[in-house]
C-alpha cells in the first residue's frame, strides 16, 4: 500500500502559536487529507521544541520553571489544532521522556563513530533563533532575521563534517534532496556551502535547560539536534518499533516522507539533518517543502514591534474553520513569500467562498428545488454547450491532481473557479426559467445534472480544505458514499439520484 508521513517542524513552545505556525500545519492536514483521498495510508506528525536558553530565560522572567512554562503554552498549541481541524495522528514534545532517552542514544551512536570530539566554541548566538553565527555584523550585532546576537565563548563538542561536506554538497547541487522549490537548494548552496561548511557545536555548557549528554553531565545537547531527531524518535527508532521501518526507514518505491519546514530554518532540516541522518546509515527524506515567509499585505515580515500580526483566533473569529484553512491555503505559494492581511483573506473569502463555490452550490440546489422538485436522476448529457461544460469538470479533475502532486495548490484551486465560472455563465446563456416555461425539460435536466456535477467535482476535490462544508454539500444533494468519494469521481454515473434535503442554509455569508 502507498504511504505517506508527513511532518510540520515542531514548534518553539516559548509562546502562543501564531498565523505561521496555522499555516504550516493547515497545509500538512490538508495534504494528509489529499494523501488519504488517493489512496495512501498517511501519517501526520507536529510537536513542540521545548528545551534551549530562549525557554529557560522567558520561564525565569515569569517567575516559572521551564516545564511549567512550556506546559502553558503547550495547551495552547493543542487547543488551536483542534480548533483548525487538525487530523494529527502523535503530537510530540521534545521534554517526553522517550524522546530524550533516544537523542541521547542518537548522539551516543555518533560519539562510538568517532564523529564527536572536544573544542572551544567562539562565535555569536542568537538565542531567539537558538542559532549560532560564524560570521555577523560586528557593528549592529543582529542575526539575518533582526535578533540580537551575543558572543558566545566555552567549551563544547563539535560534530565533524569533513567526511561529509562532498557528499552533502553534491545532493544539494543536483537536488537529490528533492527541495521545494529548486531556488531553495540554489540559496543553501551560495550561502553555507560554497564557503565551506563548518563542523557544528553541538552541546551548550551554561545551558541547563535541555538534554544532558550522555557522557558528560555538564552540558547539554544543542536545540536543533535535539528537535531535529523528534522525526524519528517519535517512531521509536533506538527501540526497535516496527513504525520506523514502517514510515521511514524502508526501500519502498511508493512511500513518501515529506518535512514541511519554513525558509529560515532550510539550513537546519536539509544540511544539518540529511548529513546526521547519513552519518546514522538512515534512509533520508524524500520531499522538502519549504514556504516562504509569512508577511503582511505591503510585503513586511510579521513582527510584534511593527503592530502587523494576525492570530489565528482573529481569522476564526472573522472566517470561521473553513475559511480560514482555505484562505491561508489558497494564497500559499512555496517560490515566493505569502502574503497575509485581513482586507486580502476578506478579497478571498468573499470572492471565492460566498460568490463562487458557495454561490454555485446554493444556485444549483435552488432551481432544482424550485424547477424539479428538489428530484434529479442522472440523465447522459448530450446537448453540445452542457457536454462542453460535463468535459471541463473532467479537465479540472486532471489539472487539480498535477497542481497539486506539484504543490501548486493555489493552479488546482484556480482550476475548479474556472468551471464555476464557465457554470454560471452557461446557466445564463440557456436560462432555465425560459426552458421550464418552454417545458424543455430534457435540456433543463441535462444543464442542471451538469451543475450538481461541477457541484460534486468542487466539493470532493477542496475536501482536504473545506472539511465542513464539503460534508454539508453532500448531505444537501443526498450524494451517495461512492459520489462523495476521491476514487469514484471520474464516474458521473455515481449521482444516479438527486434527491435534496428540505432547505439549504447560507454556505459562506458575504463579508462587508
């Protein structure tokens, strides 16, 4: 059977989640959700990054212990997946015992190897990024995201490279890694490899909250190899758990392990965590996605100090579930950063949701109430204009499944807005309160079959997003369980009946 493991980055647990991390994770539901449609047995994992010097400074300025700290923000995390909708299957905390016990084992194996040996650490730190720097502005002392840095100076073990700096540059040169988008592997090349690649400290000595090493009590392991490795621990890889080899580590030519990741932290997950992986005799991932930045509608980056952020409550409140998942979706693009705003998702709701899908579906629903009865049989379309719009539904099924397998969500989504609308303008053209008035009932039915079919068409394929309201279209056109189904959709005999419930509610409310 085909398998899927997807993966969000775990989450920093010094605060609350923010429209980053919703869009992160809506993404990774929606192609778990996709995965299942085609078939695939699919498994999705999110966590929190609860360990580093960020968490223990922001627990003490609070006057709390880290664990009681991260414990706080932790709920929230889980509250707002379970109010997005997120269909995750293990939710995993870098402070769970199992995990820790097996990052340990992980940096043991790496030590026995001889990949792990002792020297000083120099060089500044930005704690907000748990990021360390060779080279910085000596002047403005910031990271390349505009954190302070610090100067860092103590002992640490190292993790060697040098055995590995050809072998990571040549997957990355030929994108064996398989990164998305291309430029990607292009900007890690030019910026960390070209210049050499500098073997990583790998221990924090004045850092207490984190994992102890294995071997010396008094440091503890760096953040990003302890998160890095939550991929796999959750699986239970130093334990022998047969879902290691199930989801990660087999020669299957149809499994998939897909990291969704952002772009400032493409460093960690396709230098530092292929070479980690390699050095283990682990099999690597097979796709990297990695979206660009989250920004408001003129192009800033999100920040607390530009008054510019959206929370995910604020776009619940204003969108409800699903329209938050499809108006983050629906503008996300993996080659450029997405920009986010209130009056943009507003634009999108309004335009897409209440115009056009939602629109379409109520349209439909009411002239065959009104003109049929609220009863519809499959009838084979043979009038010429309805058979063209009958092939244009078939077309977008297609264009939907590249655009997507592609991740060009926003291509597939443009696709099925194309059909609405070429819906609409045929319901125009031929007018059927002129065709019931002319008792054409042959060619009414045959233009009012085509728009259930573009009905289903849409609603099956945006499932994934429109969780809810796929699932309330269905039970409105009584569509059967094969006619609510991914596998059965290229067949339209499987509207066999129409028959509509008593009365339809208001799908998508146009915002002012």
């Amino acid at each position: 059977m085909k398998r899927c493991y997807i993966t969000t980055p775990i989450y920093y647990a010094s605060g609350k989640p923010h429209i980053g991390h919703a869009f992160t994770t809506i993404l990774a539901d929606v192609i778990k959700r996709y995965k299942q449609q085609n078939g695939y047995e699919a498994y999705f994992l999110t966590g929190t990054d609860e360990h580093g010097n960020k968490i223990e400074s922001k627990a003490k300025s609070l006057g709390l212990d880290p664990q009681t700290f991260v414990d706080q923000n932790v709920a929230y995390f889980q509250q707002m997946w379970k109010q997005l909708d997120i269909n995750f299957d293990h939710f995993i905390r870098t402070t769970d015992l199992s995990h820790k016990a097996q990052v340990q084992q992980a940096f043991q194996l790496l030590y026995d190897k001889g990949l792990i040996y002792q020297s000083n650490w120099e060089g500044a730190y930005c704690v907000e990024c748990e990021q360390n720097y060779f080279t910085y502005d000596k002047q403005t002392m910031l990271c390349e995201i505009g954190h302070q840095l610090t100067l860092v100076q103590e002992p640490s073990l190292f993790i060697a490279f040098k055995d590995s700096k050809d072998w990571i540059g040549e997957m990355i040169a030929t994108n064996k890694l398989n990164i998305t988008p291309e430029s990607r592997a292009a900007e890690l090349k030019n910026n960390f490899l070209d210049g050499g690649l500098n073997d990583l400290a790998l221990t924090r000595q004045n850092v207490t909250w984190g994992i102890p090493v294995p071997f010396d009590n008094k440091q503890t392991i760096y953040v990003w190899f302890d998160a890095l490795f939550n991929y796999i621990t959750n699986l239970g890889f130093a334990h022998n758990d047969p879902k290691f080899n199930k989801w990660w580590n087999n020669n299957d030519e149809e499994h998939e392990v897909i990291h969704l990741i952002s772009r400032e932290i493409t460093r960690f997950h396709c230098i530092y965590w292929p070479i980690f992986l390699h050095q283990l005799g682990f099999k690597l991932p097979t796709q990297f996605l990695s979206h660009g930045w989250i920004v408001d509608g003129n192009g800033h980056k999100m920040s607390k100090s530009l008054g510019n952020v959206i929370s995910p409550e604020e776009l619940l409140a204003q969108f409800g579930v699903d329209g938050t998942r499809y108006c983050l979706l629906k503008e996300m693009r993996l080659d450029k950063d997405n920009r986010c705003s209130m009056a943009i998702f507003k634009d999108i709701y309004n335009a897409d949701l209440a115009n056009s899908f939602g629109n379409h579906a109520s349209r439909t629903f009411g002239m065959i109430k009104k003109y049929l009865g609220g009863q519809l049989d499959f009838i084979e379309v043979q009038d010429p204009q309805v058979k063209q719009l009958m092939d244009q539904a078939d077309q977008a099924m297609v264009q939907f499944d590249t655009a997507w397998n592609n991740f060009q969500f926003y291509k597939g989504i443009n696709g099925l807005l194309q059909l609405v609308f070429q819906a609409s303008k045929l319901i125009d053209q031929l007018k059927p309160w002129e065709l019931v008035k002319q008792t054409d009932y042959t060619l009414l039915k045959q233009l009012l079959f085509a728009c259930v079919r573009c009905t289903q068409v849409c609603f099956v394929l945006l499932a994934p997003i429109l969780v809810h309201t796929s699932t309330q279209i269905f039970d409105l056109f009584n569509f059967s369980a094969q006619a609510r189904s991914k596998t059965h959709l290229a067949d339209p005999q499987q509207l066999q009946k129409i028959s509509l419930a008593p009365v339809i509610q208001l799908l998508f409310k146009r915002l002012d």
